[in-house]
C-alpha cells in the first residue's frame, strides 16, 4: 500500500491533511465526500496517538447543561449519533450513573429536571438509529433501585442514582480507522508514516509541505492548494511555531468491574497544586467505564510542556490516583496488580493558565492563507469540527460545501482468533506497516492488556510473511512492540 507515496509526490491536490487522528480522519472523509483531490498523511500510524488514548465516550455534552452551553450540547449530540449511524460496529450505547443526594444540584429533583432537559434537547437523537442503537431516556431511580448498581458504595453516599445513556466507541482504533478507509476509498490519498517537517509557500500560493517518510527517512514534498494541520498536540511543532501549554491526560485500565455494565460517575475530593504552588481542594468525577473484561478509570489531568511523544505519567501519579479511587470507592480494593496499562495522552491546554483541566473548545484558525489548524479537544466533536474544517478547505477553492447524506461504513470481516488472516488483510488492506499496528489498532489485541509471547510471536511471523521481514526484521519489530509495551505499562 506504499505504492501511494509516489502519487503523493508527483501531483498538486486541492487539499493536504496533516495528522489522521480523528479531527484529520473526518476532515480528510469530508473533503473526499465533497469531491476535493485529497491527501492525508501521519507521522506514525493513523489514529495512534491522542485519538488511540480517549476514556471512549462518545458523549451528547450532559455536563454542557451546567452552563447551558445549548449549542454545543446539540453539536455533541449530533456527532454521537452519526457516529452510531456510521459505525455501529465500534460504538454502541452505554448506560451511565451517577449517585443523587441531598438538596443541591446532586438532588434527584434536580437531576431529574436536568435528565428532562437533556431529553429534549437531545429530541432526535435516535433519528435513523437501527433500534439496537437507540439511546433511551434518561431516569432517576430510587435508593432501593440505586442499590443494585453500587453495591459497593456506602449507602450514606446515595439516596439514588440519575441514569443516562451516551455512546462507547469500544474500538476508537477501528472508528478512525473506518474514516480513513472511507476517505481512500472515495479517492483521497492515505499514507501513514509520513512526517510532516515544514512548510513553504511557492508562486501561486500553492504550499509546499515538505515531509520524510519514516520508514526509509526519505524526504519530499507535496503540494497542496489548502493544508489542515489536524496534528494534534504537535499542531505547532512540525510549523516550527513557539510551544504552548499543553496537558497531559491519562486513564488506568484494570481487570475488575465495579458496577457490572453500567459507567458510573463519582465526585471524588482531592488536594490539586497549581503552577504557582497554590494548594487548593476542589472536586472532580472521577469515571468508571466497563470496557471489555474490566474498567478503563480516569481520567486524570496534569499540566505537560515538551515533546508529547514523550509525555509518560510518573509511579507517583499513578499511586495517587489509585488511592484516590480506594477513597471514593473503599470496596474497590484496587492495586498496582489489578491494573493492565495505561492510556495516555497530550491536550491542548487551557489558554486561561494553569487548570489542570484541557481546553474545552476546539478551534479551527486560518494562517497564513489556505492553512486552516485545529486545536481540538473531544473525540465526540472531531467529527463535526474536522467536518467544518474541510467544508472551509472547499470553500477557499470556491468548492460547493454541501455534503451528501451519511452512508454507514462497511463492517470489517470477523477473523475472530486467525491470526494469520488478521495479518493478511491488515497488510494488504488496511495499511499495516509496523508489528504495532497490527497488535494495537488493527486487531486492537494490545489495547487492554499486552498480549501474551506466544500471540506476539505468532502475530509477527504471519505479519512478517506478508512483508518479507528478515529473521532481525521480525525481531526489531517484537522489540519495537515491547517497548511500546513499557511505556504504557502501570
Ligand atoms: C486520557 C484521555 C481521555 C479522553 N476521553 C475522551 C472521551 O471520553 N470522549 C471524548 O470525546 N474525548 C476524550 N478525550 C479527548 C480526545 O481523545 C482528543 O480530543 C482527540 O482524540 C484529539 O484528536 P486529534 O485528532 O486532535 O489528535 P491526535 O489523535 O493526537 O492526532 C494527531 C495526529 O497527528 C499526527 N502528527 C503529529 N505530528 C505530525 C507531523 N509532523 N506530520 C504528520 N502527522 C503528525 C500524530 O501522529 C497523530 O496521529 C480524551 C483524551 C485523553 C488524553
């Protein structure tokens, strides 16, 4: 599937994206949908990054009510149901609780006006769902009926629970992914590891990026008439601009579940330090999101400057969040052994200063002429936010911007346990270069726990057949995939 990087050498396209998370991924669909000559290349491997690393919510913006945030909260709720209309095998419907008490805004009175609330707004949000994806509507149980989702917390901390539902991308890899194959297969020009170092403008106002392909550090250029820099936190890097605060986020994952299928929400208290070393308590939900065999946790916040492919949360970050969760949850008896890895990744931070919390609005800003960057900062919004960074690409080149209707994505074959067939396609269909990309994002073997030597091994040899590795090919890429492994291990 390299045989793209020649086309992405020779031609000028109306279009270049830099970076497939999943901002880049929609822009590059959308702009393929409205029939621009697109390209879309990655450093690393589509979708491997931040967009890899998210607590999988593909949420409608409940928390948005609180400062009646009405548009956002329906941008949020028309992306989660698109993505459920598009890619029904990746996202499904979650059930979510949290515990009511009291008078204040924890009340059930109060939870049961905002869950109205929610509905209404949210009024069609099923519309065109298949009924196993309809979300239902949202309800406030009582103490006794509460009971039977926490057992384990004390029955002091609830006088019941509000329970909504939102989306779970429970393969965000695939989601991507599905876009990128989409894009490719509407025409545009998809290539991962291809890393954008640069960028210069030629007569015409055509841009030059100037790129260097990963694999053998060959460098070229491409042209493009519109580029949308979708890199993520390296937004800045790769155009060489001054570094801007960012935000380092991570989740743990264990093999416990806590509250059988249902996502809870907890507010937990903690001691937070700002950069000035002001010590102040605040609160913060702490989520528990059933995921596969257990619970991905999170998500924790710290501020980040430096290199984000670098950014790795310290031993002592990881043992206070466990303890905080021992705190919040005593039955959940959680320890270092309980946990499987950690997902980890770097935000955009809060421009106002020193919150620990990411930015909360994404932006799309235009500089120099026909270079469009977003800084986003949901998984949710990427599609809407990558959708309108593209439909203003179509508009500078005097493009019609009107989209044809949705058409959901085709369903990967199941090749369930054959490892073999797995590797075939992920090589010869799906852009597979590395080991890594098939343990992590195309079989998404790795993402919950590292697999075991045996189906490492087996992975490697099937991979390798397909692409003529060397017996020192195979072992590099069984060490590359290893220490992928020690970075997010806990
Ligand atoms: C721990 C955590 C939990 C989260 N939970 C949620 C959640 O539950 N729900 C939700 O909606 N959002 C959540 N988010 C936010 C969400 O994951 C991110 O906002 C989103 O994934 C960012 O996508 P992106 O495309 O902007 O960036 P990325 O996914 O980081 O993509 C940027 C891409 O650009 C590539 N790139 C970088 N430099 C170059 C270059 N020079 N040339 C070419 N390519 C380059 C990178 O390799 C990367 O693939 C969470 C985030 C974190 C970290």
């Amino acid at each position: 599937m390299r045989a793209a990087l020649k086309t992405l050498s020779s031609e000028t396209y109306d279009l270049l994206v830099v970076g497939a998370g999943i901002h880049g991924a929609c822009a590059a669909w959308t702009a393929a949908r409205l029939g621009l000559k697109t390209a879309l290349i990655d450093a690393e491997d589509f979708g491997g990054a931040t967009s890899a690393n998210s607590l999988k919510v593909i949420h409608g913006g409940l928390r948005y009510l609180q400062h009646a945030n009405f548009s956002r909260m329906r941008e949020s709720i028309c992306a989660r149901r698109r993505f459920l209309a598009l890619a029904p095998h990746c996202v499904r419907p979650q059930a979510f609780a949290v515990p009511t008490r009291g008078s204040g805004i924890r009340s059930r009175a109060a939870m049961r006006l905002a869950l109205a609330l929610n509905d209404a707004i949210s009024f069609d949000r099923n519309r065109g769902l298949s009924p196993s994806h309809a979300l239902p509507r949202g309800r406030v149980l009582d103490r006794a009926e509460a009971r039977a989702i926490w057992p384990l917390l004390p029955e002091t901390a609830y006088d019941g629970a509000a329970v909504w539902y939102d989306g779970l991308a429970h393969d965000t890899e695939r989601l991507t992914l599905s876009f990128v194959f989409d894009a490719a297969a509407r025409g545009a020009t998809a290539a991962n590891y291809v890393r954008a170092t640069g960028r210069q403008e030629a007569n015409g106002g055509v841009h030059i990026v100037s790129v260097r392909e990963e694999l053998d550090q060959h460098a070229f250029a491409i042209r493009a008439r519109i580029v949308i820099n979708a890199a993520g936190p390296w937004w800045r890097q790769w155009l060489a601009l001054p570094a801007q605060p960012l935000v380092g986020a991570w989740n743990i994952i264990a093999r416990k579940r806590f509250f059988g299928d249902v996502a809870v929400g907890l507010e937990s208290a903690r001691i937070h330090r700002d950069a000035d070393a002001i010590v102040r308590r605040d609160t913060r939900n702490l989520f528990f999101v059933p995921w596969r065999d257990g619970t991905m946790m999170g998500t924790v916040y710290e501020p980040f400057t430096g290199d984000p492919s670098t950014y790795r949360p310290s031993a002592e970050s990881i043992a206070a969040f466990i303890d905080e969760i021992n705190a919040v949850l005593p039955g959940a008896n959680l320890t270092p052994k309980d946990l499987t890895l950690l997902h980890i990744g770097v935000q955009p931070a809060n421009p106002r200063g020193v919150s620990p919390e990411p930015d909360k609005h994404s932006e799309i800003t235009e500089g120099p002429r026909g270079l469009f960057s977003i800084k986003g900062v949901k998984y949710t919004t990427g599609l809407t936010v990558g959708e309108r960074a593209a439909r203003l690409a179509a508009r500078a080149l005097g493009r019609s911007d009107q989209l044809p209707p949705d058409e959901p994505f085709r369903t990967p074959p199941d090749d369930g346990r054959d490892l073999r067939a797995l590797a075939a396609r992920a090589v010869r269909n799906e852009y597979a270069v590395h080991l890594t990309d098939l343990v992590l994002r195309r079989s998404g073997i790795g993402t919950f726990a590292p697999p075991d030597r045996e189906t490492r091994e087996a992975l490697a040899r099937w991979m390798g057949a397909e692409l003529g590795w060397s017996d020192a090919l195979r072992e590099a890429e069984l060490a590359r995939l290893d220490a992928h492994m020690r970075r997010v291990a806990p």
